[in-house]
C-alpha cells in the first residue's frame, strides 16, 4: 500500500496540468478539424471506423465494440432521411434506448470507447451519442471457487451489465440503488455501488462512496485491486472485505445491510462490512437445516484451530514438552523419530512447504494435470521422505491433516490466511515451546481486536458484544430466531438510537 500510495502522489504531481487541460476539450465545428482532433486522441488505431452518411454527416466507432445490426437497421437509414438536420433533430429521431447529445469530446470519446457511436454534424459543436453497446462476454456459469450442493448454480461474469441484471432478477425492489463511478486514468473501469436504501446504514455507504472518489490511480484491473485500496488496514493480512462471484450470497449480503460493489471486467463482487467470524460462514448453510449447519460452522472452526496449532505443538511438545506425550504413544514417537536427522521445527517446516509447493503447482497447471500432481505428488513425496529418514510417519500424517483443515475455509483468501499463519508460530513454537504459541495467540488476538471493517470491529458480535447478533455466527439457530439485519449494519438501530438522543435532547431542555 505505501507503493500504491506513492505512485497516487506522483500521478497528482506529474498529471496535474495536462489535468486540468485536458478536462474541457470543445468539440470542432468542422468536419475535418473533428475528425484530425479525434485522431490525435485515440492516435489513429485500427478499429476507429469513420464514416460519411453525407457531406453533412459523420459516425464513428469502435468495430467490435457495437451491435452491428441496430447501426444498419435503426441508425443509418434515419441518418440518411435527415441530411440537414441538427443534432438535437437526429436525437429525437433515432430509435435507439439510450441516446445523448455532448460538447466536451473527451467525455464522447469515452463513451465510444464502451461501445457508442459518435454522429457528428457540420457546423455543430455537439455530439449525437448513441448508445448500442454489444461485445463478447463470457456465459453465465458455475461458481469454481465458490460451490454448494443445495441452491443458485449461477455465477457473476466479468461483464457489469450482466451482473447488474442478475442481481436485480433476485432483488426487484425499488429501494435497491446503484451508482455508478468510472476509476482510474488509463483504464476508466466502470463500477457501480450497490445498496437497499432503507437497510443499509448510510454512515457505510457514504464511506465507501467518498474512498472510491478520492481514488486517484491509474488503472484497476479487477475487484481484488480494489478492495486493496479502499479497506481500513491494507498492512493486515486478513481480509476487510469479501470477494465472492455467488449472486445469491451477494444479495444476501445487500439484505442484511451490507453495501456491494460490482467492477466491470470482474466476475468477483465485494461485500462490506465483513467481520472475521463472517469468512467461515457458507452461503449453502442458509439452506441446510440448523442442526446441521451448526454442526458444520463448529467443524470448520475446529478445522481453522487444528490446521494453525496442531503443526506448532507437534514441534513445542518434542522440543521441550517431552513430559505431555502420553506413555503409550511415547515408544512409537521415539522410534519414528530415532532416524531422523533434523531437529523437529527443521523436519515440520520441510514438510510445509513441500505441501505449499505442490499446491501451488497444482493451481497453476491445467485442472486434470493439477489434480494428478497434487495426489501423486503428495502419495510420492511423503513415502520417500519417510523411506529416507528425513522424516517421521507422525508428522506426516499431522502435515496432511492441518492442510486439510485448512482447506475447509469456505472463502479462498481467508483459506491463504490460515495457511501462512502456521509458518511464525512453527518458529515461535521451535524456540519457546508452548510459551511461543501463547504468545503468538496472544499477539494474534490482539491484531484481530485493532482490525475493523468499514469503522465496524472486526470481531462482531463478540466484541464488542452484539447477544442478538450470535445466533448467527458460529453457530446457527433456527431462522425465526435470526436477526435479519444484523446490529453492524442495521440502519434502523442507528435511525433509532439517533431518535433516542434527539428525544431525550428535547426532555433535557424542557426540563
């Protein structure tokens, strides 16, 4: 983040004049002072189609970028009924949706950048943009990172409008509202800021608002960006926000009070505020029955317990805890160890990042070839290791589990978190024993109480303590017994408590 914030100071120095230059550009009368104006801004490429309807009359486009049927069917023969018109004339002729008139050309420029065509007039300083927008997006398919049994199969794709339309197919409300904002300098992303008015409380949505605003970079790529750029503590590795390319979890979450963004180019959405209990949660416990989603919420946080603990008190217990290894246990620990070479925080961290590695590997490589590196690999690797001495069964077998704990977190950044925590209290653990894990729990807790997520504390409902608010967190009750708008983003409790002060206000003064 200081590299981020270092490169928005340098922008602001360097771009503040061609700036302010470059923010009114008039658009020329002449047809031909247009067309070289407009070539000197998009520097002549390729796809820059320019056309001449008449000796009156110009479009532009971008090929590729607009529906090639509605310009030969609704735009070109109304052009060539109206030779002498004026730009407000043509306007109101053509049968297009969404039609514009413009006079500052860097503002059309980026609207035929997105998929408009630019109708230009002789002797008119105004623009005719008609909106037609049609390029290739990807077809609505299955979440990959992001599956569940029971419920929606359908996830967002990297194009806003779509997504946009799927988010509105499960909330038709007409308290749901959408802004829209354009980011970055070179790329213009277009995103939009998603929130039900009436739920969401306003003191989170004018927070996120006034962040995207006073964003000044030079592109943003994908939603991962982002979220990087606008979270309270970029520092932390625990994420503030959550990704998610679910549209039921996304619209659950716009439910319960949170306020989302959509980046267009990304198939991930952000949810916000998110609290760390929040991360372990799945979309698909909504729609198990309570018992078993309970039972499963306590599964994945033991899972998170086992798979950053149990790597570090293997190491802190044959290091310096030889007296809490239970007496049958002791014979067969002593002999899987008597051949191994290395100290046990050298043998548990060889093995770590052995995993790391072939998961890694796994990720990168073609699916069918990934899956086969990782369970070969693994099966190989480990009995090799065991045949020569370099380690123990036991810590092979605690290796496998604590990874696949890990892999039981149901959102994937959070899984990356879990991961990388192991490797400091492994070192704590291999020089202080079980005082370096209670002190690498302490300092753990302690980092998670300083974080929060939009000006929430990260660690709702426990701290500070929200009673309601756990009947949904590690746990599960039944649904009558479930808040639905949460305390962190309630704006009825805020409108409520500001009803109280007020009230109360007025009692004072007339007493």
């Amino acid at each position: 983040m200081f590299g981020m914030k270092k490169i928005r100071k340098i922008n602001k120095s360097n771009d503040s004049s061609a700036k302010t230059e470059a923010k009114h550009i008039k658009i020329p009368s002449s047809k031909v002072e247009f067309i070289e104006k407009l070539k000197e801004i998009t520097h002549s490429p390729a796809d820059l189609m320019i056309k001449e309807i008449s000796d009156t009359i110009t479009i532009i486009y971008v090929d590729f970028l607009i529906d090639v049927n509605t310009l030969n069917e609704q735009i070109l023969p109304t052009l060539e009924k109206t030779d002498c018109a004026t730009p407000r004339i043509i306007k109101e002729s053509l049968l297009v949706a969404e039609v514009d008139l413009g006079s500052e050309l860097n503002k059309c420029v980026l609207e035929m950048l997105i998929g408009a065509v630019l109708i230009h007039v002789e002797g008119n300083s105004e623009l005719v943009i008609a909106k037609i927008s049609a390029y290739q997006t990807r077809s609505l398919t299955t979440p990959e990172n992001e599956s569940q049994v029971i419920g929606s199969q359908i996830g967002f794709n990297e194009s806003l409008a779509t997504n946009i339309s799927l988010i509105r197919r499960y909330i038709t409300n007409p308290n749901l509202s959408n802004e829209k904002y354009v980011i970055g300098k070179e790329t213009n992303t277009s995103l939009s800021v998603l929130y039900i008015k009436g739920i969401a409380s306003e003191e989170y949505v004018n927070t996120v608002r006034q962040r995207i605003i006073d964003l000044d970079v030079s592109d943003i790529l994908d939603s991962a960006i982002l979220t990087e750029l606008i979270d309270d503590n970029s520092l932390t590795i625990f994420p503030q926000m959550l990704l998610t390319e679910r549209p039921d979890r996304f619209c659950d979450g716009l439910l319960s009070g949170k306020v989302g963004i959509v980046v267009n180019g990304s198939s991930m959405a952000i949810l916000c505020p998110y609290t760390f209990f929040e991360f372990f949660q799945s979309r698909e416990d909504q729609n198990l029955r309570w018992p078993i989603a309970t039972f499963l919420r306590l599964l994945r946080f033991s899972a998170i317990l086992i798979s950053i603990f149990f790597t570090p008190i293997y190491v802190a217990t044959l290091t310096f805890h030889y007296e809490v290894i239970p007496q049958p246990l002791l014979v067969p620990l002593s002999e899987s160890r008597a051949i191994v070479p290395f100290p046990p925080i050298i043998e548990a961290l060889f093995l770590e990042l052995i995993i790391e590695l072939l998961r890694e590997a796994g990720a990168r490589l073609p699916t069918k070839v990934g899956q086969t590196i990782g369970i070969v690999g693994g099966i190989v690797l480990g009995t090799a290791a065991v045949q020569a001495g370099i380690t123990s069964n036991i810590l092979i077998i605690i290796i496998a589990l604590c990874a696949l704990s890990a892999f039981t977190t149901p959102n994937y950044v959070m899984g990356n978190v879990i991961r990388i925590l192991r490797f400091p209290i492994i070192f704590l653990a291999g020089f202080w024993g079980f005082y370096g894990i209670m002190f690498a729990f302490c300092l753990l807790i302690i980092h998670l109480l300083r974080q929060s997520s939009l000006g929430a504390p990260y660690l709702q409902p426990f701290y500070p303590p929200r009673w309601k608010d756990m009947a949904d967190s590690v746990i599960r009750l039944p649904l009558p017994f479930i808040n639905r708008q949460p305390i962190l983003t309630s704006r009825k409790v805020n409108d409520k408590a500001s009803n109280n002060n007020s009230s109360n206000e007025e009692k004072m003064k007339q007493s």
